[in-house]
C-alpha cells in the first residue's frame, strides 16, 4: 500500500501543478482581456468627447456667422411726392428693420457683409399722369426692373421680387432708369393711407 501511495503521489501533484498553472493562466488571459476592453472603451469615450466638443464649436460657430441679414425701409412715412432726373438712386430714408446696419438710409445703398444669395423686392409708385421707372443695381449692374405709368390721373404702383448672387462688400441700391418722356422726370408718390415707395433686402443663403 505505502508502495502504491508513493507511485500515485507524483501523478496526483503533477496534476495538481497542471490544473493551478491552467487556472492561473486563464486567470492572467482573463484580467488581460479586461483590461483591454477597459483601455479600449476608455479610448473610444476620449475620441466620442472630442467629437462632441468639435460639434458644440461648430455649432456656436456656425450660429454665430449666421447671423441674420435683413433691412426694410420707406421714403416716408407721411404723404408725399418727389422726382429724380434718370439714374438717380432712390434713398428710402426711413428705415423700419435693418438687422445688422448693412443699409444705408443717407444714401441708398446696401452693402452686403458676405458671400451668398439675396433677396430683393421694392414697390415704386406715382400718380397724375406722371411716371416711375426704377431698377435693381448691383455693382453697376442692372438686375430687374419695377416701375409704373399712370395715365388716369390717380396713383398706381409697380413691385418687383429678384435673387441675385453677391460677393462680400457688393453694393445695391434702386434707382431710376434711363427713361424720359419729354421734359418730365420720374415722379414718386406716397399717400399714408393707400400707396407707399419701400426697399428691401434679405440674407437667403449665406456661403
């Protein structure tokens, strides 16, 4: 028997060496497994940060250079009539809405503070038999025209809506076109009640 026990003790702590050093291995694989799925979930919570942090710039960025553009304005608020000889620019002196200070209501002019595209759109009237021709100029180039010929005596006025791309610090204004009937010149009217000359102009699409 004590022969017996002395030929099984070798197998049964070679065994016993063999089990610790497999579970001590898989132990180590384990831990190591862990710790890179750790290491890796930390890494990819670094790179998640750093996106939404890239995003949140350029969403303050973005709302910040897109501010709105915009101006609306009239000759006058009170009834009254003026004429301009032809290619003279109509200053509307009385500004409502001018979202940025880009328009000019001494002289007329607007001055766009970017790239893009705008919109215009302007309302010319007269009245007694007299005329109103205007047109929409954009770096001394003619866009769209809006005017009215009346013939009856009364008022009437002509509108005119255009898109048109401009380049930072481009200039546009309205003003009167080449057109003359003998010794008259263009003649604007305003009545408080009914008609009224406007300009206005609006960032659509900015670059």
């Amino acid at each position: 028997m004590t022969s017996l026990i002395r030929q099984l003790c070798p197998w049964f702590l070679l065994t016993f060496l063999a089990f610790t050093t497999c579970a001590i291995s898989i132990q180590n694989k384990t831990e190591k497994t862990i710790e890179q799925r750790i290491s890796a979930i930390e890494n990819y919570m670094q790179i998640f940060e750093s996106r939404i942090q890239d995003l949140n710039d350029s969403t303050y960025k973005g709302s910040f250079e897109s501010k709105p553009v915009m101006f609306y304005a009239t000759t006058k608020t009170t009834s009254h009539s003026f004429n301009l000889e032809k290619k003279s620019i109509v200053v509307f002196g009385n500004v409502i809405m001018n979202t940025g200070d880009h328009y000019n209501n001494f002289n007329g002019i607007f001055v766009s503070p970017k790239s893009g595209i705008y919109l215009f759109s302007w309302t010319i009237c007269t009245n007694g038999n007299n005329f109103a021709f205007t047109e929409l100029v954009v770096q001394n180039t003619s866009i769209s025209n809006a005017g009215e010929f009346e013939s009856n005596g009364y008022y009437d006025c002509g509108s005119m809506t255009a898109l048109y791309k401009m380049n930072k610090d481009d200039h546009a204004w309205i003003r009167t076109t080449d057109y003359n009937s003998g010794s008259k010149t263009h003649h604007f009217y305003t009545n408080k009640d009914a008609t009224s000359n406007t300009f206005l102009g609006i960032l659509v699409y900015g670059d």
